[in-house]
C-alpha cells in the first residue's frame, strides 16, 4: 500500500462500509454485489487479455466468448434477479457495452412485450436458448430520435399474406443496432407499415437475417458493421438493408396492433403501452451516469492523494496534488455531484417500479410526469457527467491520456448516453413541453401536483423577476433547504420566462410551432433549471434518511457544495431573478473555499465508499493500493509496440532513406 | 452537389475567397497554400490506407513511410520556409501528430540553439540527413509541468570525463516524449547535472539510445513504447530508463553552461536565453486551437445543412437541423469563438516574430508579457475550442460517433494541448502571477504599459463591484467596443478580487504561498477573465482592418455575437461587479437570438472560408459536396470486420452454445 493513500485512509472520520451500505440500498445488498463480484473476478474463464492491446475483431471475439460463458454461468447459477444480472454482467464486461446486449436488453423484452401468445411460442424459446439472436433495430441512418420520420417499409400483400420489408433510400438503411453487424440472426424491424394502400405508422416486425446454420446473410438482406467508432469496440453496430424481403404476416408483433389476413388494421387500444420501455431505459441511464463518474472521480481522486508535483512552499517536499485548491475545486464538487447522481439514480429506480406497479393496474395518470422526469433527467445527468469524466482525466495531467488510466474509456463509452435513446436538446424540450403545459394549467387555476406543483406557488406568489432588496431575504446560503428554495424559485422564474418568450413571438404573429422553435434556448434553460432543481432537492431529501451522524455530516457538506457549487457556476440566474444578493453570491464562494478544505480529509475515503473493485476500475492510476508508477511501467512494457526491440519501418523506410538523403 | 448544402453557398452576402484571404494572411499565400496542398493531394506517393481501419503498428509504419516521403519531397522541392514546411506537413500527416515531429520540431531546433559549433558539426549534418534521429527527453513518469522536481541525474566524473546518467527511480523514467519508442535513435535528455557533489540543476545531454545500424537499444538503455493513447495513435510516445549510461562530456549542450573536463561548472549568463521556445510553442497553440475547432464547425454545420429531422410546423416536411434554434445556440457562437481565434493566433505569431527580433538585438523587455500572454491564452483556447470540438461532435447526433465523421479523432488529436507544453491551469496561474504583479506595481504608482495597461486606468478609477445604479451606464450592448470595455473593467475588477484575496489570507497570518494557493481558484478566474478580455478586444481590433462591406458585416456579427455570448454565459460576473444591469442582460440574450438569425444565411459560407479540402477534413460529414450518407455506407462496407461474411467467433462460441443450453 501506498503510505499516502494509506495516510488518507486513517484519517477519514466516518465508517467507509457503512457509506456503501447506503449506496448499495442496504448492508446484505452490499454482501451480494461483493458475492457476485469474487463469483466473476475468481472464475478463470473470464480472464482476458487486456482489450487496449487488441484488434477490433480480437476485442469483438474475446466479449462474445466471454458473453456465451456468462449465459452459461448465469443459468449454471440460477441468478435470476435483473439488479443481481446486471451486477454480474458489468463484472464481466466491466461497465463495457457488448455484443449481446440487444438481444438480452431490448429483443427479449420486446417480445415479453408485444408478442402474441402464439408467437412466443415460436420465438421466445429459441431466442432465450440463443438459437435465435435477435437486435432491434429502430434507427436508421437519416432517422434517430424523431421516429416518425422512419423510412424503412412494410406493406402488406394479402395475395401471399407477405409483409414485404424494404429500405426505399439510402438513409432508410438501418443503422446503429448494437449486435446487428455480426452477431444476430434475427432483427425486431421497426418500419412503417402499408396495408391496402393506407399508412398505419410504425410497427414491429420479426425478421430473419440470417441462416441459423450457416450464419450467412439471406436473400434481399445486406448486413455489416458500420465501423470503428469513438467507443463501443466491443459492439458490432450494425447496418441492415432490405430489399424486398418477404416475411410472414405472423411476423408482425400483433399483441396490440394487428393486420388481418385480408389486409384490414386494427389499432391498438393505447398508445401508452409500447412507452414504458423507454421510460425506464432513460430512467436508468440516470445511474448509469453515477456509476461512470463514480469510477472517473475514484481514478481522478485516488491519484491525486498518491502524486506529488511541484511546490506550495519553496524548499519543502512537493506536496499531495490534492493539496492544492484548484485541484479540490475542480473534483470535489464533481464527487459531490457523483453522489448526487446516485441518490437521484435510486429515486428514479423506485419511482419507476412504483409507477410502473399502477401502470399494470391500468392507472397511467402519473406516467407523463415520470416520461417528463426521465427525459429531462436522462439529459441533464448525462451532459453533467459527461463534461465531468473529462474534467477529471485532465485532471491527471499526462497519464490521464494514457489507456492505462481507462479514463479514455470510461469517456467513450459513457458520452454517446448524451444522444441515444433520446438525444439531449430533444429531451430537455420534452421536459419543457411538460413544464410549459403545466405552467399554463396552474394559471389557468388547476392544482398542479407532484414534481411540478411549485408552479402553483409561484403562480399565487406572482414570482417575478425583481430587485432583492424587494424580496424578504429568507435565503441562508449555509443552510440547504433554504438552497433547495432558491433553486425552486429560479426553476419558476425560467419557466415563466420561456412561456412569456412563447406568448411574446405569439403576439407577433407567429405560428405555435415558430414561437415554440423560436423561444427554443429559454425552455432548455428552464428544463435546466428544473432538472438541477430536483437534482439538490433529491440529495437534500436523501439527507434525512441518513441515521449515522458522521456520514450525515460528511453528505452535509458534499450536498452543500453541489448545491452552491451550482449557484456560482449559474450566479446569473440568480442574481438576475433577485433572489440572491451580490453579497450574497460572494458568500457562496468563500464557503465553497471552506468546504474543500473541510472535504479534503475525506475525499479518498468518500471514493472507497463507491467500492469499485480494481478489476472492475481496471485502471493503473485508480488502483486501491496507489501503486502507479511501477503497474503503469509493467502496463506499458507489454505494449504491442515492444513485441519486437526494432519495428520492420525501421528496416523498411527509415535505414534506406540515409542513402537518398 | 448535395442541392441544400448549394443553396446555402447560393444565399450567401459575400465573397467567400475574400475572407479566406483574410484567414490566409493575404491572396498570394492563399494561392500558395492551395498549391502545397495540390502538390500533396495529387501525389501517389502519399496514398494511404484509411487509418481508421489499421491496427497501431500498421498506423505507425504507414506514417514512418509518409515521413520519410515527405523529407525526399520537401528537399526535392526546395520547400524550406517554416509556414510551407507546415502546410505541406498538414496535409501528408492531415493534423495528425506523427513520429518525426519531435526530430524535426525540437531535436534539431534545440541543437541550432543550444549546441557549440564544435557539436553542430559533429552532430547537426547527421541528425538534417537522419542518420541520427532524436527526440526530446524531458517529462518524466512522476513529473511533467513542474521542471525543477525533474530526477533523472548526469553525474560528471572526472576521472574519465564522462557524464554518467541515471534513471534513479521508477518514477524518474522518461515518459511521452514523441518518437522515443520506437523511430529514435538519439535524444536530447533533461537531468539535474551534478558534478564535484554539487547539483547544478537542469541541463541538457545528447545521448546515443540505440545502434545506428541494428537500431537495437546501446546497454544501459531501456526503451519501449508507452502504449496506447487517446489520440495520437501514429506517434511512439516512449519511456527511456537510463542505467548508468555514460557519455562524454563533449555532450552535454554547452553553448550557455559548461562543464569544464575537471568538472568546474560555469553558469549561463542568462536564463532567458532557453525561453524562447516554450513561449513559441505556446503561442503557435492559440493558432492550433482554432485550427481544429475550425474543422469541427466545418464538419457540424454543412451536415446541419444536409440533415434534415424532425419537424417544426407539423405536416411540412423535415427541415434542415440548422434552422433549429437550439442547433444554431450550439454552432454559432462556436463558430464565432473559432474566428476569434483565428485572429488571436495570427496576432501571437506576429507578435513572437516582433519580439523575437527585439529578443535577438538583445532587448528581452517585452518578453515577460509575450509570457504571460502565451501561459494564458494557450490556457484559455485549447479548454475552450475542446470543449466546443465535443459540442460540435454531439450535435451531428449518432454519427458524430463514428470514426467516418473524423470529429473523434479530431477531438482526440486536440485533447492533449490541455496538458502538454505546461498544464493548463498551472498556465493560468502563471498568467495570474503577472497580472497581480502588474497589479501591486500599479497600486504602487508604476505606470504600466502593455496589455496590462488597464489595471492603471482601474486603479486610478477605483474600480471595485458596485451597484450598477451608482455607475454611469455607459454600455451599449449593439455596440462592440462599449463591451470591449466591460470585458476590460470585469478583468480589472476580478484581478483586484483576487489580490485581495491574498491579502485578507496574509492578514490572517498565512505565509505568502498558502495565501497564493488558498487564492488560487479567484487567480485562475481572474486570468481567464483577462484572456476573455484580450479575445474580444482582439477580434474587434481584425474589424477594423477588414475593408470588404460585405465581409466587415458578417464578421462584426460574429464579434457580437461572440461577446455577447460569453456576457450571457459569464452574466453573474457582470451583474456581481455592477458592470451591466438586469434589462442589459436580457437584452443580450434577446440580440444574441436575432443575431443567430442574422447569420443563418451565411453559416455554411463562413465555414467554407476556412478552404479546409475534403481530404484534410477527411469526414464524410463535412464533405464540401454534402453528399453523406452515400459515403458513409460505402466506407462502413470497407471495415475490417466485414471483409468476412460470417465472423469467425459465430462458429467458436456461439453455435456451439446451443448445444450446452
């Protein structure tokens, strides 16, 4: 062990394993994640070689033998439970996309889903025994996040009682499906369907891609990977055209929708019942951004306790990078809004399987609030920790662009979370409709309840925009709940601000879609607002459940930083709505200076609570022991590069060129 | 021709090789430009395969091999002069780093300025014909931006008049210099140079690494490559632990010091004299900074005029992603910010080259300043245009992830500007450090001159935040040069905040460098408020050298819109130091959307006039033709994982499954 992570060990003031108990939900759930965990990292079937030193096609081989192995232990276990799966897998693939993820993710479900009794009884079997692999592919290379504007067709020939599937344009090809390129033999088709001459929109559809035996490509289909890309080398993104490809009628999901055999549509009877899916992906992804800045902020944290660079005082040794304020100022309040996100991640869990609970009731009144949440939450959780998990690599200075640090990594496979299912400008504007309808609601006099009933008060208050000294100075910038307030207030202040900007373009004649796109930058910044509103409400909340009082101490302060960490970052907001003072603002940023020194003594120990185990972080400047330097030299030497003392360019153009010169 | 994408080139109000002459300096090196870039772009010698579809190895032996060309050509040619050397460069490596660059860029550099002639003859012929080929060792495994904390050891020994040099522990190892790994057999090598048991500090030696003829690494000498990187995957970053390697004492680089053969030790007579290089290479990275945001507009906005999606007025159909607000919140102001510094850089070069005269007639007055300028805007331009590469990347949607689009890769060619060439908050610092002391001399009655000159002006005015209704509201926010002077009085005011800082710390009885550090987040906010300053004021400085109507328009409106956006972006600043009131503000925001309508029409022409050839950019999002989804289907049927049919892993683990299931 290194004598100065060592060092910062003792002198934390609270109990580590008690802080992970509460991250994990409970000690026995702690017990289990670590059970699963030494299941994983002791089974030597799941040794690898290290990826960073593989092609793209051994990174692919090495997560699909290492795929077939976990389906096999899973069942050999009899792990069942979804969290406790989930667990496994990330042991596995460590927090790594891989190429049966679609399958096990997205092609299960949707049959679980929307597949008629009959139908699972063809499909479900086989795809669960992965003689079937199925991918879902939706997006297309011209079409994302707007699905109405999918190209790809289904029409519908009562002569055979044929759907006949094709790609009409080059970008109504389907691109993107995880698992696509080599790995399935199956596709859930997403297409717009033709029946009769009428169009009926987007329907599901199963089609074969390939021969189960031989795995080759059928008639009509051309499908590939779509290349290397800026992460995700694990996956074989894949692209999918159709030409002509004839597939029976049973092949539509027709749990809801159907087509009879004579061509006649029936719809469903809500459209409610394919969205729950995506609600939960977007909820979860809110905790997937925990975990990937939990990793990034341990690497950045760890590291920066174990090296030593230049001088505070001249003569004396070089101290602790964490010693320096501008380090602390850079990744504390990036471990306070790691926490944050955590706490923010359980309550989208529960609040998900609570709604999800009523909506098997048939009751769907609270699923557009949940929708609404889980948008804008997915957007701004993601663009935070994003921008966050570089803050942190450049926060190690050199090393941290070194592979070795898998910070890269931790990066390039957590940013595309900021566009897909549901890319992030879109999201914060689904999160405003919401906020705009409900605001227009409140002053229409209806009682808005949940998330959103502030907008009530602020409607009764007349919250407005004004100078403080109008204002009753109620604001106490060391005490959170009066935090929690003032960010409430601003959340209102922006939504009346955008929904006047909407009334404003209005009054000059444009039409509701103009004045919507034309006020667009003010409802972002509502949505904002909003969401980093009940981003600071949630950790205040999360503060009353904590019993131990020198962990309620140590997220005290954690949650105090983020909360004015974010008032000086937005000190515009709030100075210009007049709900702080410029003394005030001025006050945050002394105590801001206050809290990182009062961090400091507990930042590696608020780190270890994250518990990441090092084959799990798999990160040479993040290790547990702070032995850096001499893993990040053993790293280096098994380079590729140094298989050979001489590399062939040598021989090849660079001895030969003397003689030209 | 994409019939969007020439349809904007069709609206656009001005000649778009008028401005690129700006951009160039002039028509006649525009002309010249084009034709270095014809010379490489029709050359078949400089055919390569796609690189995005190589292993590393076969990258680093595909740039050795254009390398070598490169110098065959380059002397073929006669092309000598620096500015042609790095276009011509800039198209055979297109803005990639490659393995020669330090051979070239600092090995022989360092040679004509710190060697004697003695060494220039037995050393300057063989490295110009690249018998020898040398790099730069001075980062260390355990130190970078901090110089003096550097431990690699040359030991004189007099006996036999040899320097012996060591690698005393593992984190003394050389570590990242460019082409140690595996191009290089000599380099140049930083160590504390000790002789008669007393430490002179740092020095640089010449040491042979590997056999000219075998290239097999000399004894003593351990080298590899660092492995791999984000980014910069064609260079050999490699690690050198020297174990007791001995050199005569002829090499150490004596034009300055010296080594006398009984190991007395005469000192340079000034330490300036090694400066000037590091101040050049900051100053050319303001350039690069633009460089590659440049690139990245480039490629996001002529895809935003080639993408349509999603629908503003229901039932018409998708439009462009540029006329969407939000997208054009996004673009433009970066499209602004790369303009700015597009000027920024052009003014650091002449600037160097001025002072570099001054320097050599041995004038070093202005030196100091060119340093802290250098520090601070290389700070304050790679953390703002890496910032804005990922913008860019992420509003492309999912196809700014695949490689094809090259805003990965640009982004991760870039990243490393943050770090290398010193750390960059360690630069704001440093710029911080001159502006306080610009400050304390003011306050002391000193007259400054220079850049700094307004910290007269704010002392003699007593600048200090104050309501804004106790000051005469001067700002004009239609008016450039009225918030040139806000920037001015917002830098004046937080230089002031954060001396004071330092001196409540001292009043507290701090020593003088706790009261730095404690100071050091309001340092770094003061020098990123004076870099802001210079941007803005140097951008309004270009506008008045811009005879073109036409042109001078649009390019105020960027001015405008780039300092207004960072007015609404930085709005708590103003607000707090009583620089602009709360209706200014909202006005601000409310030009900033007309001005985003404004230049709507001329978006795609202003990234055409950065003339950036579709094989530099080397995107097919970015494609001057517009025609990208065609080429991007073409270019994923060329990856490497479908040059088979059926990847062989579907036969090793995945049909055999079934059977275990």
């Amino acid at each position: 062990m290194n004598p100065d992570i060592a060092r910062e060990r003792e002198n934390a003031t609270f109990d580590v394993n008690k802080l992970t108990n509460i991250l994990d939900g409970g000690p026995e759930k702690t017990t289990r994640r670590r059970e699963i965990e030494s299941l994983v990292f002791s089974d030597p079937d799941f040794k690898e070689d290290d990826p960073n030193f593989l092609s793209r096609s051994e990174r692919y081989d090495q997560a699909v033998r290492k795929s077939v192995q976990m389906i096999l232990k899973l069942r050999e276990y009899g792990i069942a439970d979804p969290e406790e799966i989930q667990h496994y897998k990330s042991c596995v693939h460590p927090d790594r996309p891989e190429p049966l993820d679609l399958h096990l993710g997205m092609f299960l479900p949707t049959l679980l889903n929307q597949a008629t009794p009959e139908q699972m009884d063809r499909f479900f079997m086989p795809a669960w025994n992965l003689e079937i692999i199925g991918t879902y592919a939706q997006t297309e290379m011209g079409h994302g996040t707007h699905l109405r504007g999918l190209e790809t067709t289904a029409t519908y020939d009562p002569s055979t009682q044929e759907f006949v599937l094709n790609s009409p344009t080059v970008s109504s090809i389907k691109w993107w499906p995880g698992g696509l390129g080599k790995t399935s033999n199956y596709a859930i088709v997403l297409a717009q369907l033709y029946s009769l001459g009428n169009c009926h929109g987007l329907h599901a559809f199963i089609v074969q891609i390939r021969d189960i035996n031989t795995h080759k490509p059928l008639p009509g289909i051309v499908v590939g990977d779509i290349g290397p890309k800026f992460g995700f080398h694990e996956v074989d993104n894949g692209f999918l055209k159709l030409e002509n490809v004839r597939i029976p009628r049973e092949n539509m999901l027709m749990k809801y929708s159907k087509v009879a055999p004579d061509g006649s549509y029936v719809k469903p009877p809500s459209t409610k019942l394919t969205y729950g899916t995506m609600v939960f992906i977007r909820s979860m992804i809110v905790g997937s951004s925990a975990v990937a800045l939990a990793k990034a902020c341990t690497i950045a944290i760890r590291y920066s306790a174990v090296r030593h660079q230049s001088e505070i005082r001249a003569g004396e040794p070089e101290p602790q990078i964490l010693d320096y304020q501008t380090q602390q100022y850079k990744l504390f309040p990036l471990l306070a809004m790691a926490y944050a996100f955590k706490f923010v991640g359980q309550y989208m869990k529960q609040t998900y399987l609570r709604i999800s609970e009523d909506i098997n009731h048939g009751n769907f009144s609270e699923l557009p609030e949940l929708h609404a949440l889980s948008a804008g939450l997915k957007a701004f959780t993601t663009w935070e920790a994003n921008s966050a998990i570089e803050v942190c690599r450049m926060s190690c200075g050199g090393h941290g662009y070194s592979r070795s640090s898998a910070l890269p990594d931790i990066y390039v496979d957590f940013t595309p979370t900021c566009t897909y299912e549901g890319e992030n400008t879109v999201m914060m504007l689904q999160t405003a409709r919401y906020l705009v309808k409900s605001y227009r609601q409140a002053k229409a006099g209806q009682r808005l309840s949940g998330i959103v009933s502030y907008l009530n008060e602020a409607q009764s208050r007349g919250v407005q925009p004004q100078p403080v000294a109008a204002r009753p100075t109620v604001v106490d910038v060391n005490d959170l709940s009066s935090l929690v307030e003032v960010y409430k207030l601003r959340a209102a202040i922006l939504v009346d601000l955008a929904a006047k900007s909407i009334q404003q373009e209005l009054q000059r004649r444009r039409s509701q879609e103009d004045a919507w796109n034309n006020s667009a930058i003010d409802l972002v910044r509502a949505s904002d607002a909003h969401c980093h509103y009940v981003v600071v409400k949630l950790f205040a909340d999360k503060l009353g459940e904590v019993g131990d009082t020198a962990i309620h101490s140590v997220l005290s302060a954690l949650a105090l930083l983020y909360a004015l960490h974010g008032i000086t970052k937005n000190s515009g907001d709030f100075l210009q709505a007049g709900l702080l003072s410029v003394p005030q603002v001025m006050q945050s940023s002394l105590r801001i200076k206050e809290l990182l020194s009062q961090l400091r003594r507990n930042a590696v120990a608020l780190v270890d609570a994250f518990d990441i185990h090092d084959k799990k972080l798999n990160s040479v400047l993040g290790r547990y022991d702070g032995n850096v330097y001499e893993h990040m030299f053993e790293w280096a030497r098994r380079s590729p590069l140094n298989a050979t003392e001489v590399h062939e360019s040598f021989h090849k153009y660079l001895k030969p060129l003397r003689s030209n010169l």
